[in-house]
C-alpha cells in the first residue's frame, strides 16, 4: 500500500490510533468524527432523539467551515513535509 491515507486506514482498522495519527493526522481525525457521527445517528435513530440539523446556517457559516477545512488541510500537508512522511 503506497497511499499515506491508505495506511493510515488500516492502521485503524487494527486499533492503531496513535500510529494513525503519526502518519496522518488529518485522516485519523476525519475517520474517527466520520465513526462518532455514525454511531450518534445510530442511537438518534433508534431512541429518537434529536438530531443535528444544519438547516439554519447561514452563507457566512459554510464559508468559515471551508476555512477551517483548508487550513486543517494545509496544516496536515505541513506536517507530512515536516516529518518527512
């Protein structure tokens, strides 16, 4: 497996977070909220709870999202570099 994202994948598949983490921080924490997200609509689902809804947000609160998903990006690229990963 040669794709950084690929291994990091695996090795959560495996219970390694920590090394994950090591080889990508962005990647472990998409795929851990992308997990917590689906267990939360799970349990929303079945005890109908409330759930999150994203009908109320505004123009300016998708484009800080953006924001903040392209400098999480550009940080996880520094990292890479960085580390020499």
């Amino acid at each position: 497996m040669t794709c950084g994202a690929g291994r990091c994948l695996r090795l959560l598949a495996f219970g390694e977070i920590g090394a994950a983490w090591h080889m990508q921080p962005l990647i472990t924490v998409l795929m851990v909220g992308a997990v917590l997200g689906l267990v939360y609509a799970w349990m929303a689902a079945l005890l109908r709870l409330p759930r999150i809804r994203l009908e109320g947000w505004t123009h300016r609160h998708w484009v800080r999202l953006a924001i903040v998903l392209a400098l999480a990006a550009l940080i996880n690229w520094a990292y890479l570099i960085a580390a020499g990963i």
